[in-house]
C-alpha cells in the first residue's frame, strides 16, 4: 500500500477512536482534551505559514486573541452561540491576517518574526488598555449552545474534535494542490518560484490570511471552552511563542506536526500541575533539543523511523526469497 | 522575424557598469547564444529579461510586447521560461512536484485547486498527465517521486529543464546549462537542447562557455564584454572575430 494510503487509514482510525473515547474510557478527561484541541487548530494555521511557505511568525497569539474576543464580543451583546462565533471569528482574523501579510510583504526571516512579534504585542496591549475589551477584569460568556441546545464539557469535546477535524482536512486539501505547491516553492527559493509565475505578494498574503483564519477557529473555541477571556491570557507573547513551539517540535510542514506539537504545548503545563511556570523551560529545551538532534520534529522522526522499520521488513522477506529460491532458507 | 529584442540595455550597480548599452535581437526558431568572459553582464541581461533586475535605461520587447512594466511572474504569462546557473530546484520537492510547480501559469481557479471541486480536480488530473510525459521524455520516470535535492547532478539538470518546458514557454533562456557537466552529459544535454528547439518549437537562448557546444547548437551569437555588445554572427565567425579574441584572451595575444 501506498504511504499516503496508510496515512489516511491511520486518520481515520485516529479520528474514529477519538469519537468513541468519552465511551470507552471511565473518568474521561473531555474538557482537557476539548482545550487541547484548540491548541492543534492553531498549530495548523501556524504550520501553514511558517512550515509551508517559509514565513516565521511569532505572532499568531494574536490572532488567537482575535477569534476569541471576536466571539466574545459578540456573546456578550448580542448573545450570539459558538456557531456565529466560529463564522465571524475566522473571517475578522483571516482580514487583519491579510492587512499583516500586505505590511510583512518585504520582511523575511528574522525580521519577520519579529514584525510579527510587534504584532502579537500590539494586540495585547489594545486588550489591556482599551476600555472595549475590559483588559484584566475580561469578558464572561454565557452557557454554551449549539442549534438551541446547551452543552458542557462533553458537547464542547465534540464541537472542537469537528471544527479540528475540518481544519485539519482544509490544511491537507490546500496543501496538495497547486496552491500549496505554490506555497512550498516560495519556501524552497523565492526566485525559482517568481520564474515559474507565482506572484509572491499574492500567495504570501493568501498565505498570512488562511492561516490566521485557522488559528482564529482555535481561538474562538478557547474562548467557549473557558467561557471567559481576559488580558491576562491574551495580553503577552506567550500563546505565540507556544504556537510557534508546537510547529518546531512537532514538525514543520506535517499535519501530523502540528497534532503532536499542539498538543505537546498544550499538556505539558496541565501535567506540570504545581510546577507548571516550568512548562517555559521545558519547552525551551525541547525547542533547542528539536532544532540541533531532529530539525524535522517529531513527526520527521516519526515518519524516518517507520520507513527503516519497512524497509528492514522488505529486506528481511527479500532476503528470505532469495534464500527459499536458493534452497538455503529454513522455509525448507 | 525577431522574437526577442533588446535595445540599449543599462544597468548600473553602484559605480561599475553591469550592462552598457546592450543590442541583441533573437529570432523567432533559432538557438542563440550568449558568450563573453566572467563578468560580462550574461546573467544580469538574463535577470533584466525576467524582471529581476529593473534597467536604467533601453527597452526590451519580446513578440512586440514591452517587458518594461511587467512583475517578475508575469514574464512567463508571455512565454518566456527560463533555467538557473546555478541548479535553482525545489529541493524539498520531488521531481513530479517540480514539474507540477513549473505548470502554476496553467493551474487555473486557485479557490477550485485548493478545495479540489470538480474543475480543480479535471485540472490537476490534466497537470500532472503531462507532466508524466515530460517526465518521460527527459527519462526521468524512475525518480518520479525522489526528492530532487538527493538526485545525481545531471538528473537535476533535466528536472530544471522539464520544469522549465512545463509552462510551454515559447522563448527558454538556459543560463550556462551544462556547466559541471562531462562530456558524456555534455553531449547528452546538447541533444536535449536541440529536441526542445525542434520538437516544442521554442526559441532558446543559451549563456554558456563552453564554446564546443555553443559552435555545436547554436545559429548565431552575441559576443558581451564589460556590458557592451562587441559583436555578433555565427559562432565560427565570431571565434576568429579579433575584437573577440582579445576579450578572451587579452591584447598581448592578438595576432601573435
């Protein structure tokens, strides 16, 4: 079977057992695997950008922020559900990721990051100073509903697994079409990709725009999920560094990068329990570690170790073909 | 007819002349060459044709169109194609993607490629067809899907000449195609070349020095030196031409 067939049976599978978990497994963790979630979402939308089309950003905490106060805003004047919060949320993020993408145009590499780092900070401070968004005191979001029904932690687990289950489908969808390659040839050599036709201007705002929409979905469920945002969550770099953490780790440019590194960020500070200010130092060296053993993350190393595990088996069934052809094997 | 015609070309970098006043017409068919010493202005006439390089002064017309005003990706909306000197392939790609990324002129509605909808999917199903055909004819089927960055030096030349026919271009400038090569590669590429030239029906024009295979392949030439046009016309005339033989070699070797 084809490596790529193996990859969608072992989504499936994957997706499958994550619907049945809540059922199998007794003293079910659905609100830290629902918040979870929301950290994987925007690990896609980062992977996008930084692991596909090469634009380092460490400002995607912003846009996290965005879709959550999008849809807190909008909960608490008029009352609006996730479902509204999850329509408008992306769609504000994806605009302000465009306005980004257009104002980074000729920044790359370090400069970028840090652009883009302006950019988280600017955010957060319009969050802790503009009377709007309530700064430290935040925004309380009523009860959750979907289609005129309230749900808690349970539900929630359900509407994050689908919300991440579409994204994630987007982001192998756009990947493997000529728009994706397109994103990818900007990130192996801007000039090649010029001589090919693509206009770098358009497919690297493109680029900036889908990607803050994604992590702007992220966002607005964090917001559901904690029923509450406040500057004190969104008023620093922090998430960003986390998002921009989670791709390295994971793997950059891999969907399954993007599980791993999400969901890495987003537990280690909940295991950590009383030591969790540890979590930044555990991250930093799982970064530093990442970057000088296996600069293609987790799931770099993930995929190397299965290809040599199939590998050895064909030689070993090779070897054994031979030997049976040759009347020297112990099949005979 | 000409297809490709640049007039009085300037570039300056700072104060050292890159291109001064640079005359060269293509015409429509032909395989023409691009020769003259290291830092002659080969590849910054190249770049002005691609738009990477803007022109202080002249004009460049290919088909009649001025390139004056066009973005760099537009240049191949016209036609015209181009290769690297050094190899500039997606290395993390394989070499159907790279051929597949060479088509991006042909990928139509991008919101239908990225949702594959109907249309995008006929697309892409068209796309990568052809590419397989090219692939083949540059015999590059077995490495298909190997990542580029891991194929042999003469593998990855044949990919970036793929990739540069994906778009049907109608003019190919190839800059310095067989440099690093052996003659076996050498002599294979100069096959390759002349293929492109007849079977695609595409105009080419080859920077290179390596004057066997440019007296080999192409028609006529134009001789740069230090950005200026010395001359031009066929290769055998122009390597006995004297103003040509004192830019290679320097004045003390003239007439001796």
């Amino acid at each position: 079977m084809s490596e790529r067939g193996w990859q969608l049976i072992f989504t499936v599978v994957a997706f499958v057992g994550l619907a049945l978990l809540p059922a199998v497994v007794p003293g079910f963790y659905a609100s830290l695997l629902g918040f979870t979630f929301t950290y994987v979402i925007a690990a896609v939308g980062v992977n996008l950008l930084t692991g596909y089309t090469g634009l380092v950003t460490v400002g995607h905490g912003g846009f996290f922020a965005i879709g959550a106060y999008a849809t807190a805003l909008l909960a608490k004047h008029w009352g609006t559900s996730v479902m509204v919060g999850l329509i408008v949320g992306p769609a504000v993020s994806g605009a302000i990721g465009f306005a980004l993408g257009i104002i980074c145009l000729r920044l790359g590499g370090a400069f970028l990051a840090i652009a883009t780092l302006g950019f988280a900070l600017t955010v957060g401070a319009v969050l802790n100073n503009w009377p709007m968004f309530e700064g430290r005191t935040g925004i309380q979001l009523g009860q959750n509903i979907l289609f005129g029904y309230p749900f808690k932690d349970l539900g929630f687990y359900y509407v994050s697994l689908v919300v991440m289950g579409l994204i994630m489908l987007a982001s192998w969808s756009i990947v493997r079409s000529g728009v994706g390659r397109a994103f990818i040839a900007i990130r192996d050599s801007e000039r090649a990709a010029e001589a090919m036709g693509i206009n770098l201007r358009l497919y690297k705002t493109v680029a900036f725009a889908i990607s803050a929409a994604m992590t702007g979905a992220g966002g607005v469920l964090f917001a559901h999920h904690n029923r509450y945002v406040s500057a004190e969550t969104f008023g620093n770099a922090w998430l960003s560094v986390d998002f921009l953490t989670a791709v390295v780790i994971g793997g950059q440019g891999s969907l399954l990068g993007s599980v791993i590194g999400g969901g890495f960020v987003a537990l280690v500070p909940y295991y950590l329990g009383e030591l969790q200010d540890f979590a930044y130092i555990l991250n930093g060296a799982a970064l530093i570690a990442t970057l000088v053993f296996a600069p293609e993350g987790a799931a770099g190393l993930l995929g190397r170790a299965l290809r040599s595990v199939r590998r050895t088996h064909r030689t070993v069934a090779a070897v054994e073909t031979v030997a049976v052809e040759r009347g020297t094997g112990w099949n005979r | 007819m000409e297809s490709l015609s640049i007039w009085d070309v300037h570039v300056q970098f700072g104060g050292v002349k890159a291109l001064d006043g640079v005359n060269v017409g293509v015409p429509r068919g032909m395989i023409y060459g691009l020769i003259g010493p290291n830092g002659a202005g080969k590849t910054t006439l190249f770049n002005c044709v691609n738009r990477f390089q803007s022109y202080s002064a002249g004009t460049i017309h290919y088909r009649g169109r001025n390139l004056g005003s066009l973005a760099p990706h537009q240049v191949i909306g016209l036609g015209i194609a181009r290769t690297f000197q050094s190899i500039n392939l997606f290395r993390s790609r394989t070499t159907l993607d790279n051929i597949l990324i060479g088509m991006h002129t042909h990928l139509g509605n991008p919101i239908a490629a990225m949702l594959s909808l109907p249309g995008g999917r006929r697309r892409e199903a068209a796309m990568r067809a052809r590419a397989l055909r090219l692939a083949a004819m540059f015999g590059l089927e077995e490495v298909l899907e190997q990542q580029v960055v891991h194929l042999p030096f003469g593998y990855q030349k044949r990919v970036e000449l793929a990739r540069a026919l994906a778009a049907k271009p109608s003019l190919l400038l190839l800059d310095e195609p067989v440099a690093g090569c052996n003659e076996e590669e050498t002599s294979e590429l100069a096959e390759v070349i002349r293929r492109i030239n007849h079977e695609f029906q595409v105009t080419v024009v080859v920077v290179e020095h390596d004057m066997a295979l440019v007296a080999a392949i192409c028609e006529e030439v134009t001789v740069l030196h230090f950005g200026r046009t010395i001359a031009s016309g066929t290769p055998a005339a122009m390597l006995n031409h004297p103003a040509v033989v004192e830019a290679y070699l320097g004045e003390a070797n003239v007439g001796a």
